[in-house]
C-alpha cells in the first residue's frame, strides 16, 4: 500500500516541513505489519498536524496515535541561542484548535492530545509504542532529553524518528543523536534528512524486514563504515501526487487555520 493522491494532498496543505519521500517512508513503515509489527504511535513536535495526518493515514485498526506539544502556550529563553531564537516567532500562530482544524480535515478521530512541554508529560506516559517521531526542541537539551524518555516508552521492536538530524541550522540534534548511537543505546537504519533507528538489537530484523517487505522504495544494504552509518540506502519508487492548485491550497489553509 502507498500514499494515495487524495491522502498525499490532505497531507500537502498543512503548514510545515515534509517531504514526499519522507511521507511515504514513514506511511509504509507504520502500516506494515510485516516491517514493525502491530502497536501504536507517538509523536514529540506537532506543528499544524503535517507528520502526525500522515502517520495516523498508517494506523491499523486498533492502534492510536499520541501527540505531545505546547501549541505556543510556551515561551522560549530568547538567550538559549541559535536553536531557540526564532521559535516564538515561528510558533506565535500556532493553536491546539488549529492542529484540530487541519488534522480533522483528513481523520475523523482526533488523536490522544497532551499540551504541554515533552519533558513534562512523557514521564506520565504508561503505554509502549512502535513507532516514536521525535520532532520536538532542536537544543541538544531537549533532543538528549526526549531521546532518554523515549527509550523509556519505545517497544523492543519499535522505530524512533529524529527530524532535522545533521541540519546545519540545528546541530544539537545530531549531537544529541549521536551520543546515544555511541553508547548503544539507539543503531541508525536509514536516513533521509529525517533519521530511522531502532535498538541495536533490533536493528537486524528491521534491515531485513524493510529489505524484504518494504515496497515503494528502491532499498539498498550498504557495508556499514563507521558506528553511524545506516545500513540502508532508500529511493522511493512511486512519483509524488499532483497536489491542489495553489490557489485551492491557500483558500483551504487560510480557512483551516481561520482561529
């Protein structure tokens, strides 16, 4: 199964950053059984509701999708430096009733919603989860943090996925990332401007797993050089859907994000 054009629009006129491939990637491997398995999903960072519409189109019967974020209800330190100084301004839209506005437009069901900071409510979490999309704070503070509270709450055979990993405009990120590959706590399998990885211990079943049944994407498995090298190298197979007209696009986000 893939991305239908219908989906892929929805998905397309949120306010945020994901691309097609990505979108893809993380459909096909939340949804099939044969790569992760049955559970359901969290997400740390949740912006208008782009990543979150496209991992709930995954969901099985049964599973549930779980998201955490302040929705502006939190100012940052503007003295945090480079990876907070813009977030008030980025944020300063942003409502719990427009991620509903925007995520109802596709789904039925909202999903489980917690407002709040990550470090605040993760801890409270019970439940485990296959698959955790970390797009949280960019500060190595945060991104350490939701790492460690994560591993808490991932399934021994679940996926965490870090956005903006080695973006140059972030670089607590990867450092945060990196730290936890070099003690053992996470393996990288893929990446593709997002980071896919799992426990080490894992890891092989996953490569093999998504070598075997993955299906919109051309799947190559490199020699690892280093610690931090994805096994996996991914090109997606399908074209990427034609999208509303720019102009449907704006009338239909102007009035999704109305209030």
């Amino acid at each position: 199964m893939k991305l239908t054009r219908r989906q892929y629009k929805k998905i397309e006129l949120i306010p945020g950053w994901l691309d097609y491939q990505n979108a893809e990637l993380m459909y096909e491997l939340v949804s099939n059984p044969k790569i992760l398995g049955g559970g359901n999903v969290l997400e740390v960072g949740s912006f208008f509701g782009k990543s979150a519409t496209c991992l709930a189109y995954g969901l099985r019967k049964g599973e549930t999708l779980t998201v955490v974020d302040p929705f502006g209800t939190f100012k940052f330190e503007l003295d945090k430096g480079a990876e907070t100084a813009d977030q008030n301004v980025l944020f300063r839209n942003l409502t719990e009733k427009k991620f509903k506005n925007f995520y109802s437009f596709s789904h039925r069901n909202l999903p489980t919603i917690y407002v709040g900071l990550s470090r605040n409510i993760l801890p409270g979490l019970q439940e485990k989860f296959k698959t955790i999309h970390i797009d949280g704070g960019h500060s190595y503070e945060d991104v350490k943090n939701d790492i460690a509270l994560s591993l808490n709450l991932l399934s021994e055979k679940g996926l965490i996925i870090f956005d903006d990993y080695n973006h140059v405009q972030f670089p607590g990120v990867k450092i945060a990332v990196d730290e936890a590959i070099k003690s053992g706590q996470l393996s990288p399998v893929i990446y593709l401007g997002k980071l896919y990885a799992s426990r080490p211990k894992f890891a092989p079943d996953l490569v093999s797993n998504i070598v075997n049944h993955l299906n919109g994407f051309k799947v190559v498995k490199k020699s690892r050089l280093d610690l931090f090298t994805p096994e996996l190298e991914l090109t997606v197979k399908y074209r990427e859907p034609k999208s509303y007209s720019y102009l449907t696009r704006r009338i239909l986000t102007a009035f999704l994000s109305r209030y």
